[in-house]
C-alpha cells in the first residue's frame, strides 16, 4: 500500500508537471509550476484526510472511482477561477507598461513596485495551484487502484 510520502511525491509530481505543460512559454509559467506543485502536493493527501487511513479497509466514498469523476468534473470549474487569477496577475504586470512605438514591444516605464510584484507573483501561483489540485488527487487515486485491495467503485461496499 503507497504511504503518504508516495502519495506526496506523486501529487507534487503530476500538479506541477501538468502546471508546467498548461503555462510554458508564458512569462509567468516558473510560478504557476511552483503553485501546482503545491496544488498537487495538497490534494494528493486529501483522500486519507477525508478517510483516515487507520486500516487497509478504509477506502470508501472518497477513495472510489465516482469520486474521481467527481474531481473531473470539477476541473473545468477550478480551470475557470485558474484563468481569472492568470488575468488578475496580467493586470499587474501591465499597469506600469507602455508600448514601444518603435519595436510594438512593451516596456515598463517605471518599475513596478514591490507590492505589485508580488501581488503579481501571488496571483501566478493561485492559478497554478487550482490547476495543480486534481492531478493530485486522481493521482493518489491511481495509486491507490494499484494495490491488491484496489478502490471501489462507489464506496464501501
């Protein structure tokens, strides 16, 4: 049976790495990596939280297949909320920009104060930590169906 560090590599792993995927390219896609590590590092322990592992015999609603729908179903949702902090952090990347009549490339025209950045930077990792939280899940789950007790399909049987 994956213990809880096997859990957490892994949602780590797969929030960050899916993170990563979703933003490169982008300028802010180092944090929105870091956030969905720490979206997948979250949500890969939340099954055991909401069922305690005391036995082998604890995997109910939370550890079943329909759960793991569910936490699908909710992605579209949390992908929606991840896109609005990805603008909110493009508000403050361009409050103190100005384009370049010359290249069309924008350019700061003060730099931006540290209060700014960091609201920023902040906005950058919650997007990336929404994105991050279901492959942390899903992946604690398939870790989970992997043991020879494996994980029901609704619940507890």
């Amino acid at each position: 049976m994956p213990g809880r560090k096997k859990h957490q590599i892994a949602g780590t792993v797969t929030g960050a790495a899916r993170v990563a995927y979703q933003s490169w390219g982008t300028p802010d896609c180092l944090m929105e990596t870091i956030g969905g590590g720490c979206g997948g590092y979250l949500s890969s322990m939340l099954p055991d939280f909401l069922e305690p592992a005391i036995s082998s015999w604890h995997r109910g609603t939370c550890h079943s297949v329909s759960a793991g729908g569910v936490v699908l179903g909710i992605d579209k949702v949390l992908a929606q909320w991840a896109d609005y902090c990805r603008q909110q952090a493009n508000k403050y990347r361009a409050i103190q920009t100005v384009q370049d009549p010359v290249t069309g490339a924008m350019k700061p025209v003060v730099p931006l104060t540290l209060l700014q950045q960091l609201a920023q930077l902040f906005w950058s990792f919650l997007a990336g930590l929404l994105n991050g939280l279901v492959p942390g899940y899903i992946s604690h789950l398939a870790l989970d169906a992997g043991t020879p007790r494996g994980i029901p399909f609704f619940g507890a049987a």
